[in-house]
C-alpha cells in the first residue's frame, strides 16, 4: 500500500461484501463493511511538514520575518504558533508583534535560531557538547518544550565529575526540576570525585545543604563533609560566614572522631567565631561523652561509611531449649547478615570450662556492647570493640546476679536490681568506661527483678518487674543521678514482669512479658509521688499504644 487507496475489480482479494467484514493490513486502510471504509493517512503529516519547509526555503507564503543578530529568517505564523507556546502568545493576542512584518529577537543568536526553525519545520535538529547549553536556553526561552526535554535527556546522559554542577546551574535557572533531582543523585553517589573540582565551590548554598544532608552521599568518614563546607565558606567568605550555621547542621559532627573533633572542628578560627554554631558542638560532645543516649539526624551513619546501624541479635535459646553463643548482625537498610564474634566463654580447649549465657543483661554506649551477669556469669562484664571483632573482659561487678538490666545514662553504664541466687535485690552499680571501675549507686526503692528499663532526659525508669518468683508489680522507679535518689511515678495500669522498655521522642514504651499490648509512658507529664506514697495522686499519664490492632488509651482518674 501506498499514500492512495485504490480500487479494482480485478483484485481478487479486495471485495467488499455486506455479510461480512475484511481489514486490508496496512497504514492506511481499515475495512469495516461493503458500505464505509476508514480512511487513516499517517504519512500525510510528513507530507505537510516537508511542504511547509519546502515553503520556507522557497520563501513562498511566508508572513513574518524573524530578525536575529544581522540575519533575517523567513516563516510562517502558523506553523510558529503552533510549535511555540511563546509564539502562540505572541500572534494570537492582540500584541504588536501579531501586525509587525519584522520581528526583532534577543536573548538568542542567529546560529542558534535557525537550529529551532530547523528543528520546527523538520522535526530533527543535533544536539552536541558544543551547543546544548545554547540551544537548551533558547528553547527553553521561546518554550519549546519537547526540543527542551531533548536537551535534559542529552545532558543527563553526558554527566561527569567536572560538569555536573555547571549542569545542576542550568537546570535549576530554567526550573528543569527532574534534571536538577538527577544532577544532584549524581553528586550524591560521585562525591568525592566532583569535590577535586573547584566549580563544586560556586553551589548555591540550598543545593549544597539538600547534597549534604543526604543519607546516601558517598564518604568514607565524616570529616569529609565537614572540610567541604568550610572549603565553600571561605570560598567567599564575607558572603558566606552568616549561611555557616545553616550549612553546619547538615555535617553529622557527632559522628566523627573524638581527637578530630576537638583538634580541628572546635580549634577552627571561624567555627570560634560563630556563636550560633555552638549548640550543633555542645550536641556533638554530648554524644562522645554519653554515645546513644543522644539521637538525631546527626547521629546516624550515612549509608555508605564504614558505619552502618544494625540490630545485633546476642545469645537466646533455641525451640529445644539449647542456649546460642552467636551473635549476629543485621542491616535492615543494606538487607545483610553478618556473624561476628561469639559469645566469650564458649569455645574454651575443654568443654567443662565453657560457659551459657542465660539470663544476662546488654547495652550499647559509644558503639561498643557491653554485656553483664546471668546464671553462669554472675559477675563478669565484657564488651564488644567491632573494629577488631573481639569481645574483651572489663572489671568485674561487685555483686553478681541475673534476670537484671542494663541502661546507658550521662556516659556511664548502670547495671540495676536483679536476682542473685536468693533473693531479688535493690542493689545499683555505675561504670566507668575511662577509669574501668564499678561504683555502688542509691538502692532501688522496691526490689525486682525481670523488669523494664530505659533511660529519659538525664533520668533512669525501672518499671514492673518480680519482686519475688510468682508475683509482679505495676511501680515505676526513677533515679536522678544528680542527686542519686529514686523516686515513685505513676504506675503503669497492669502488673507486670519479663517485659523491656524503650525510649522514643517524648515516649518509654513497654512490651512483652504476658502482656498482649505496647504501654506508652510519658514521663514529662510527671507529679512526683512522695516517699510514703504509694501512688501518685494526679497529673502522669500511661497510654494503651496497641492492642489487637486497634488503638485504646488509659489515663489515670
């Protein structure tokens, strides 16, 4: 088939018949009856387009003269209007331009027109490193817009270290919001590569915060993206040193190391000089003196550090009740495993001499495990330094014991009540990471065991627990270390033991043990209950977070 449809009754194949119906394959025809035939010329807007520049080279019907720099092209309204969104405004209202013979162009030189006329006559146009820039500005310019998703596909394509940020300027001067998330993608996972280059000095400070502040940007330690920023600073200092603030918080300070941080981040003459930065270092100190017990934005690893959060699983039982000397890591976010180092005490030469870790507490400070007590170890205290796999013996406890807990509070590590093997006890012991030493704190007021801890805003809570082998209590203790005295708050609204606790924004939430729901606690809505008291009398609140996946809340009357 051609651009023509023709008829013939010497052509067997094509009869047309009213009892039933043919389709002849092809472009153009589609035979549905004896009495109609859809006619479907998808070749003739080829046609139309070679006439109309056939018209324009031959200068034939042509309304409007373009005049660019010292050249003049000829072209048709129509043909401008309809490609142009710009020309289209320009000849369809009641403008000058939409009477002018000559129409004098500026922001675009003359080689660059004639590729957009080329491009709207032909539908074809080439796009090079030379002239991508231009051509991408001026049809962004006189808005066509299919010419400027060309340009946007070409540069993505031609992306490299030393031009990504030239190109993430373009983008984002002609609001090119999708090439401008790819640039800055781009930047993200090339970063130190595109950091040798001193046109990553010329960001604009908004792009280089959203740069900084993703998880995924690829360093190897965070005194990178600390020595980029003050690099972009004191690249135009006096312009800059007012932005120090806004760019700083972007730099994860609590996660590099101690000496640097002290050596080169806060000896830094215009760090010194900045008082708005200091709650960014008082934050990061805090971190390096009490590690977890500090949580933001700023302290969790980037992806691609040699650090990575992941849930450590330490010891356990099996289904046969074979108790487990693994420890296994894993990485929710890279979806890995990994086994590290086992459980100490469990591979010795004989059998005999090796230990069951049952029934023992553990916690994290500074990015170290520490695990103390249980059955077989009552008194021993270990710690796990992931930089060399290895878990190394610290200071004995003064009081061995089991069914107990551990909480990290104001950098130190406090092992609190349990049992030891007659009796639940009261007592409390503080660590000392930097002098390795164990030193008794105030008792516990109630005696328990099995119970849920976590620490709050420079305070401990214990809540429930045994306070012997059959019973459980709904007391919640809290422990000022400032002045290392205990106190009662509001009681959770069930008995409970065998259960943990979590601290979360303004929340400690309590799970497990018997209970079929997750107990929320907050302790700021607090009213101190006195000594003799046995609960408070107003003002705590305790919510029912999740039961049976509806949502109920309880509040004491």
């Amino acid at each position: 088939m051609g651009d023509t449809l023709e008829k013939s009754s010497e052509d067997a194949e094509f009869s047309l018949d009213n009892e039933c119906s043919t389709k002849k394959m092809g472009e153009l025809v589609e035979v549905s009856s004896g009495e109609k035939i859809k006619f479907d010329d998808t070749g003739l807007s080829l046609v139309l387009q070679n006439g109309l520049e056939n018209l324009r080279l031959e200068n034939s019907l042509t309304d409007v003269i373009l005049c660019v720099d010292s050249r003049e092209f000829s072209c048709h309204r129509v043909v401008l209007a309809a490609a142009s969104n710009y020309f289209r405004a320009m000849f369809c209202n009641d403008l000058r331009e939409k009477y002018e013979e000559k129409i004098i162009l500026k922001g675009v030189d003359a080689e660059t027109m004639n590729i957009l006329l080329d491009y709207t006559y032909t539908s074809k146009m080439l796009i090079t490193k030379q002239n991508v820039q231009k051509v991408l500005e001026a049809a962004s310019l006189f808005q066509f817009l299919r010419m400027v998703d060309a340009c946007a596909s070409f540069l993505t394509e031609a992306l490299q270290p030393d031009n990504c940020v030239g190109i993430l300027r373009l983008a984002d001067a002609h609001s090119l919001h999708s090439l401008k998330q790819q640039v800055q993608n781009y930047i993200i996972q090339n970063f130190t590569q595109v950091l040798s280059y001193e046109e990553f000095l010329e960001l604009p400070a908004d792009v280089l915060c959203s740069t900084l502040k993703s998880d995924d940007l690829y360093v190897t330690e965070e005194a990178q993206v600390f020595e980029t920023v003050m690099n972009w600073v004191r690249y135009k200092e006096s312009e800059r040193f007012p932005l120090l603030p806004s760019v700083l918080e972007n730099v994860r300070l609590p996660l590099l190391d101690p000496w640097y941080f002290v050596e080169t981040v806060e000896a830094d003459q215009l760090i010194r000089q900045c008082p708005d930065v200091f709650p960014l270092l008082q934050e990061a100190r805090m971190y390096h003196l009490s590690g977890n017990e500090i949580i933001t934005e700023r302290t969790k690893p980037r992806m691609h550090e040699f650090q990575s959060e992941v849930f450590m699983i330490i010891g356990g039982c099996t289904k046969d009740e074979k108790f487990v000397a693994e420890v296994t890591c894993l990485d929710p976010l890279r979806r890995s495993r990994l086994e590290v180092a086992k459980l100490p005490i469990t591979e010795q030469e004989t059998e005999n001499e090796n230990k069951k870790w049952v029934e023992f507490a553990c916690i994290t400070l500074k990015n170290e495990v520490y695990i103390s007590g249980g059955k077989e170890t009552q008194h021993d205290v270990w710690k796990y330094n992931a930089s060399i796999n290895k878990w190394i013996q610290i200071e004995y406890l003064n009081i061995g014991r089991w069914r107990h807990k551990m909480a990290v509070l104001g950098g130190k590590v406090y092992v609190i009540g349990g049992f030891d093997g007659m009796q639940r006890i009261n007592s409390m012991e503080a660590y000392d990471p930097f002098h390795n030493c164990w030193s008794e704190a105030a008792p516990l007021m109630v005696n328990v065991s099995s119970f849920a801890a976590a620490s709050y805003r420079k305070k401990l809570y214990v809540i429930g627990g045994g306070p012997n082998g059959k019973l459980a209590t709904d007391k919640t203790q809290c422990y000022d270390p400032a002045a290392n005295t205990w106190s009662l708050r509001a009681p959770m609204p069930v008995e409970a033991k065998c259960i943990n606790a979590a601290s979360f924004r303004d929340h400690i939430y309590v799970v497990g043990g018997a209970m079929k729901a997750l107990y929320s606690y907050s302790p700021q809505r607090r009213y101190v209950v006195p000594r003799d008291s046995v609960h408070p009398r107003e003002g705590q609140l305790w919510d029912l977070s999740l039961q049976q996946q509806a949502v109920h809340h309880w509040r004491p009357r």
